[in-house]
C-alpha cells in the first residue's frame, strides 16, 4: 500500500498512478523558487538528498519518437546513448512545447509517472544502485521517493548507461 504523504502532498496524476499501483512512495514538498538555475539541483539542495539519487526526466526524439530518459540531476542524458537504448540511430532533445503536450506536465515538472500518453522510457542503469530515488510528483517544488525497481516496472522502462557527468 502508498505510503502517506511524507512533507506536503497534493494529488497529482504521478501519485494517483503510484496510488492505484499499490507501490510504496513517499512525497516530498519544498518551496520552489522561479529563479533557480535547476529544478533537480534544486530539488536535491531543498531536500538534503545526494544529487545521484535525485533523477530528472527528459523528453527527447528518437527518430522522430517522443522517448523519455530518465538520469541523475548532477549529469546529463547522453542523446546517442537513449538512442541506442530504444534502437534508435538519431535523437535530439524534444521541443518543451511537445513534451508538455504529451505528457500533460509542464516543464520542470514533469513526471515519469502518470504521463497523459506514456512514452518508451529509458531510466539510467545507476539508479539501480540506491534503495530509494526521487523522481518529480508531477509539478515543480514536489517529488516523489520510490524504489528505483517500482519506477522501472511502472514506466515499463529499459534500464541502460544513458547519463554522463
């Protein structure tokens, strides 16, 4: 069963989906601050949590397809890698516009989880390292703390080398 919100909480379609999953989460809320340089460095700072156990989502094109990668705040997505990843050959970052449109989330706030329309997904293979990773909730200033295997599962996501420093 979910847990109860930790700090904060507020429905969102990320922890509705956690939710009706029955996977174990905490919510995490913070104070979001428009003028911050990154919101999952951000989220890591506000939060006190190791910046490797923070991971941000990004929507990218492979091949003309809206892919999601899923790497730690501290890094990058390695483009050729989520591409090689899916069977893909090219990718480039995805116009905000297209991936705020597809998966009903605004831009630094967008959720692996609860996706208006799922997309493939790729999450970093060194999330499987950490007994819990956090993830956005669903909008800016809110995080969620799961498994790393529960987020896999429910994304049905690819785990593979995808982040760089």
């Amino acid at each position: 069963m979910a847990k109860k919100a930790k700090k904060g909480g507020g429905g969102t379609p990320a922890t509705v989906a956690l939710e009706a999953a029955g996977v174990p989460f905490t919510v995490h809320a913070y104070t979001h601050d428009p003028a911050a340089a990154s919101y999952g460095g951000e989220a890591a700072d506000t939060l006190g949590v190791p910046p490797e156990r923070v991971f941000k989502t990004l929507v990218a094109e492979v091949d003309g397809a809206l892919t999601v990668g899923i790497v730690p705040v501290a890094g990058q997505l390695d483009l050729k890698a989520l591409a090689a990843a899916v069977g893909g050959k090219r990718a480039a970052m995805a116009d905000p516009a297209a991936a705020e449109r597809t998966t009903g989330y605004v831009r630094g706030g967008i959720s692996p989880l609860g996706q208006r329309r799922p997309l493939p997904t790729v999450v970093d293979g060194s999330a499987l390292d950490h007994a819990t990773v956090y993830v956005s909730a669903g909008r800016r200033g809110l995080e969620v703390e799961l498994a790393p295997q529960d987020l896999v599962a429910l994304t049905t996501a690819v785990t593979a080398p995808i982040g760089r420093s």
